[in-house]
C-alpha cells in the first residue's frame, strides 16, 4: 500500500514539473516584434490556367503593428498621420479604397512586378498593415481591385509572418474605337485643329488631336471592350455646332457652319403679320359699313 502510495505521488510531482514546460510550448499568441515579414501575390487567369506577368504592383505601408492588452493593433505609420480613418474594421470592403485617398504623391513606394510564374514577392518587410495596389493593365486582363494585408496574420493559432495573396483578375475584350471629324460647310478657312475626349461612362480616358495631319481620323487600339464608351469635343470653334453619331465603333462628329442672321429679326416679322391681318380685317369691316350706308 506505501508503495503504490509512492508512486502516485511521484507521479503527481512529475506533471506539476511537466505542466510549466507544456504551457509555454501551447503559448503561441505572442508576436515576436523583432521578425521581418513578406508577401507574395500571385497573379493567374483562371481560364487558361497561365500565369499573368509584367503586372507593375505597388505597396503602401499604412499602418504599424503594436500590441494593446495582447491584441494586435495597428497605429498609422509617421508620412500617414494625418488620415482620420479608423482601422479598428479591417474587414470592412470600402476601407482599401477609403485609405487610397489618404496616399499622397510623396507616400514611400515599395514597388513589384509579376515574373514569368505570375508571382511578385516583397521581402524584409516590417510588421504592420499594407495597401496592395496595381498601377498598369496589363493587355487582355483587368487590373484587381487594391486591398488590405497584414503581416502578421493568425492561423491554426499560430502567427503568420510570410503571407500569400491571389487576388482576382478578369479576363476582357479589346476593341478599337475610331473617331472622325467632318466639316459640314463650302468655307475652306475652317479650323487647324480640334480637340477630342474620349469617355468610359463619366470617366476620362484619353484627349486627343485631330487636324488635316491625321486625315481627321484618330483610332484608340486595343482599349477594353465596352458598348459604353461616347466622345466630345471640347472647345468647339466658334461659328461652328457639333452633332454626333455612332455606327458600331466609330463615331463621327459632324462640325456645321452656323448660318448667320440676315434681314429682320423674328419678332418684327411677327408684328408686321400681325399689322397686316388687322389691316385686313379693318378694311373688310370698313367695306361692309360703306355698303351699307
């Protein structure tokens, strides 16, 4: 009985000695500040299954990570300040683009590219939370939409400090779409030049020249297929109205020599028809009165 007594206790002592050890291998919510962190974006489409390269990709630091009551928080970084849009909401959908209005032309750029796998990797990177953005199209595929990543990110309750993204990309259409000038008139001083802006719905896509030089014909090549897209001229010559019309994807802009007024106004005419009918009706009214005198 003293024996097996022993032994239960020795057993008792060895997990009181144990427990510590184990706790502390458990303990893994703990970010080590002192890491460096990367993110790797991967670019594909889908359909083909190829890999999307020469995607030019662009990384904002916003945010600092810290600690506050063993929760990861994130503090916005010295050049981004002045923002005043809380991150205490990470997954809200519009904070990406909400924090895209805060970026300034002097923000530090931490620039990237797609290699031939489609993969563009940002090393030795500091903790904290980073805007991903792409600056070019590349042809045939949509650019993605910029978003928000952090570093480092948990999982299986574990800190993870090297991060991999695939954002989704579309697949498009190109087209071209033309546009001509004509000049309605027999007046051969028209103008040397116009101007032309071509529109995506309410966005500006491209100004352009037109003049005797390029036959007064400009084609915008490969640009995304849209049944959207419209034109204007801008400062149109005075002397001159401007009408429009579309066949397919071509749009011609008809410039017409506004005539000049000659001779009397409208409103006189008016009132010299309106003299001439009372006339008339005085004099039948006076040769009714005659005759019957």
């Amino acid at each position: 009985m003293k024996r097996n007594l022993s032994k239960i206790f020795i057993i008792i002592i060895s997990l009181f000695l144990v427990l510590p050890e184990v706790k502390a291998e458990e303990n893994t919510n703990i970010v080590d500040f002192t890491r460096k962190g990367s993110i790797s974006i991967t670019l594909e489409d889908l359909e083909e299954n190829l890999p999307i390269k020469e995607a030019e990709i662009s990384l904002y630091h916003i945010a600092n990570a810290t600690e506050e009551n063993h929760n990861l928080k994130f503090i916005y970084t010295e050049e981004l300040k002045e923002c005043e849009i809380p991150l205490t909401n990470l997954e809200d959908d519009t904070l990406a683009s909400s924090l895209s209005n805060c970026i300034k032309d002097e923000t530090t750029i931490i620039k990237g590219k797609s290699n031939e796998d489609g993969i563009a990797k940002f090393n030795d990177l500091d903790l904290g939370l980073y805007l991903v953005t792409q600056t070019n199209k590349v042809e045939g595929y949509s650019s993605f939409d910029s978003f928000l990543i952090m570093i480092p990110q948990i999982e299986n309750n574990n800190w993870i400090y090297d991060l991999k993204a695939s954002p989704k990309t579309e697949i498009y259409k190109v087209m071209n779409v033309i546009v001509s000038k004509v000049w309605n008139t027999n007046d051969n001083n028209i103008p040397t030049s116009i101007k032309v802006e071509l529109y995506k719905e309410k966005e500006l896509i491209d100004t352009i020249t037109l003049n005797k030089e390029n036959d007064w014909t400009h084609t915008w090549e490969r640009i995304e297929k849209s049944d959207n897209y419209s034109v204007l001229e801008i400062d149109i010559p005075a002397g001159y109205t401007a009408t429009y019309r579309k066949i397919y994807n071509k749009f011609i802009i008809t410039n017409t020599k506004t005539l000049v007024q000659t001779g009397l106004k409208l409103w006189i005419i008016e009132l010299l028809l309106i003299s001439g009918f009372i006339l008339i009706i005085g004099g039948i009214i006076f040769e009714k009165r005659k005759k019957y005198e």
